[in-house]
C-alpha cells in the first residue's frame, strides 16, 4: 500500500500533486468511483495515464453511502494494491473529493503529472457534467486545452446527437414539454421550417423553440429560465465521440446511474458510443415520464416527489431545476432516494441520517444526497424521517 500522504479534500492543485504522488509507482490501483459524469470521466482519466504507464488497475462504480472496499482483501494495509476514491471512500490512498472542484479537472491535472497527454475534451465533459464553468478558477486551462484541440461554442442546443429531435427528447440538462417523446420533439422542429444543413441561424432558432419549451410549460419554475443555459450555446468537439461536449457530459452522467459499466468503458476510451446512446435514452425516458407522473408533496422548503421506479438522481436534479417552488427537491422511489438542493442544505447527512433510521445506507454532499433501503420500506417513512433529518 503507498505510504504517501492523503490528498486533500478540496479538490486542489495540491490534491493533483498528491495523487500523482501515490500512483506514480503504484504496482496495481484500484480506482473507486462515484457513479455520475464527472467522477466517471476522471476515471477515466487516470485509467488511461495508468494504462500509458503499464499499470494495471480496477475500476469499481458505487452510490453516496457504499464502501467499495474489496471484501475478499482482509489485509489492506500489507496489500500491494493503491486506491483511489473519485467522489467516495476518502480513506483510498489517494482522493479525489469532487466538491469544491470537478473531479475531473483534478484528474486531468493527475494524468499530466503522471506524463501523459490526458484527454481535454473527456475532462471538459465531466467538469460540464458536474455543473461547472470551465471558463472559471481551477477548470479554466481544462477549456484552454480542449480548445487548442479544436474545441469551439456554437449557437443551439447540446446535444449528444446528429439527428436534432433523438437529441432534443432525450436530453437530461433539461426538461420541456416534449421531454422523453421524439415524436413531439420532431414535430415542434418541424414547425421552425430547418434547412436540411443547419447554420448559426438555424441553430439559433433551435435553442430559442427549446429554452421556450422548457421555461413556457405551466408547471415550469422561475428557477428553469436560468438551469436551461446549461443546455445552450454548446462547445462542439471535432474529435470527440458525440455531437457537442454538453451532450457527451450528459450521456456520461445518465449512463454512469443507468449502466455503470457501459460508462466505464465509454470513459476508457472503448467503443461503447451505441450502447451508451441507447442506455441514455432509456434512462431520459423514465426519468420525463416520472417527473411528470409522480405524486408530489409541498412541504417548508422541501418539494417531494414519490413514485414506484426511477433514476432517483437524475429526476431529483430535473424536480430542482425545473419543477421545485421550494429550494430542496426530494425524489423516493421503492428502493432508493435522492436529493438536490439549490445551495448547501446539509443533505449528504440528512441523507444519511434518514436512510439510517430505515435500516439503509446514504450520504452525499452538502447540496445532494443519495439513499438505498429494503424495497419494502415504506416511501413515506422515508420522506418523513428525511423531513426531520433537516430540522
């Protein structure tokens, strides 16, 4: 095991120095990552730097609240074996928190300590995923590179895509009156009157039918005119597997929930680009079909959403941005909970208390939390011991 000091916890240059420090002769890693776009993606950063280094390595995906520890290695500390936790396990060799800072651009950093040309474009899509601005603080040279690399913003919407209504329907950045159903999305596009090569213009119009989708519907939020920038005006990447950068974080960060290994090997570098497109639309699919069909709940300063089956993470984080008058969003299915918050609401230890309290495991970050309990658990016991974990 290394004997190099922890990382830090905040995502730091000296988090980068750190790690690349642990890894830098480590025999075999096993990299522990929390399942959503940005973690993924910085696996797969460090994963390929390992591989250009002749290292072999373990990833392992898992949820706030889960110890991906190997169960069969009952003598860790005289292991030859170094992990990293992405997002989990901060007690791994080396951490990666991805908090204040993207996993991924510390990773990025990581990789070309570790002597190796790190894929911009891959960093640029988990800074992305995990609601970042690349253009700000520690994630600004991540755009610097993937621009040197052909890397440019585009009017329109990003998507992962080509074909502009599968793009539309499917995406998860946002939620419009069309969400989840291509039919509807073809025909709203239809109406713009598109030439069949889309110029600035017509891309333009694109992003003004779907801001308009998404900010007119009668449930939207005032809070959906500022969470649908996040969807326009996208970078477009000449050498990168999707159609815009923004569609590649969101293809990420749904395949990540929806089949971890798929996203393992689209992080890695494999050719998984049409078993990702199809785990990401069945994945945009539930997750618009149950945010318009759940049982929701009002409470003081908590929206909650109840419903038998859904990715939990991605409606909780669609119920925030476009649906929740109040600031917390709650979404609880039969086996698992997530929430989202619109600033640091303490829910990574309201998840975990309340998943506790009904014999589960959760955690999470200050603005997001994730639970998973006995399917037999009542979803409003859940909710109710979530309402008093926050008071």
């Amino acid at each position: 095991m290394s004997t190099s000091g922890r990382t830090g916890t905040d995502g730091s240059a000296s988090d980068a120095s750190d790690a690349a420090a642990t890894l830098r002769d480590a025999a075999f890693v096993r990299v522990l990552v929390r399942a959503d776009g940005d973690c993924l993606a910085a696996a797969g950063l460090l994963a390929r730097a390992l591989g250009g280094r002749g290292v072999p390595y373990q990833v392992r995906v898992g949820r706030f609240g889960e110890t991906l520890a190997d169960p069969d290695d009952a003598n860790r500390a005289s292991s030859e074996d170094t992990t990293v936790g992405i997002g989990l396990d901060p007690g791994a060799d080396a951490h990666l928190p991805a908090a204040a800072t993207p996993a991924s651009a510390t990773a990025y950093d990581v990789a070309r300590e570790l002597d190796a040309r790190p894929d911009p474009t891959l960093a640029l899509a988990g800074v992305l995923a995990a609601d970042g601005v690349p253009s700000a603080g520690e994630t600004a040279h991540v755009l610097e590179a993937a621009r040197e690399r052909g890397v440019e913003r585009r009017p329109g919407v990003g998507v992962p895509t080509d074909d502009l209504a599968d793009g539309l329907a499917h995406a998860t950045l946002a939620h419009a009156d069309y969400s989840g159903d291509a039919g509807a999305a073809q025909a709203a596009l239809a109406e713009l009157g598109l030439p069949a090569e889309l110029d600035e213009s017509a891309h333009r119009r694109v992003a003004s039918e779907f801001a308009l989708a998404v900010t007119g519907g009668q449930a939207a939020t005032a809070r959906a005119a500022d969470a649908v920038e996040r969807a326009l005006r996208p970078h477009t990447a000449p050498e990168g597997p999707f159609a815009t950068v923004e569609g590649y974080a969101d293809v990420l960060d749904a395949v990540a929930r929806e089949r971890p290994g798929t996203a393992t090997a689209l992080a890695l570098g494999h050719d998984a680009r049409a078993d990702a497109l199809d785990a990401w639309r069945d994945h945009a699919e539930r997750a618009h079909a149950v945010l318009r069909e759940g049982t929701t709940g009002r409470y003081d300063g908590l929206f909650a959403l109840r419903t038998d089956s859904a990715p939990v993470e991605t409606v909780a984080r669609l119920l925030r941005d476009f649906r929740s008058p109040e600031p917390v969003a709650l979404v609880v299915a039969d086996e698992a909970a997530a929430a989202a918050a619109t600033d640091d609401r303490r829910i990574g230890a309201a998840m975990s208390e309340a998943a506790r309290s009904v014999g589960g495991l959760g955690g999470g970050l200050a603005d997001r939390g994730y639970a998973r309990f006995d399917p037999e658990t009542d979803t409003k016991e859940f909710l109710a011991e979530f309402r008093e974990a926050r008071r």
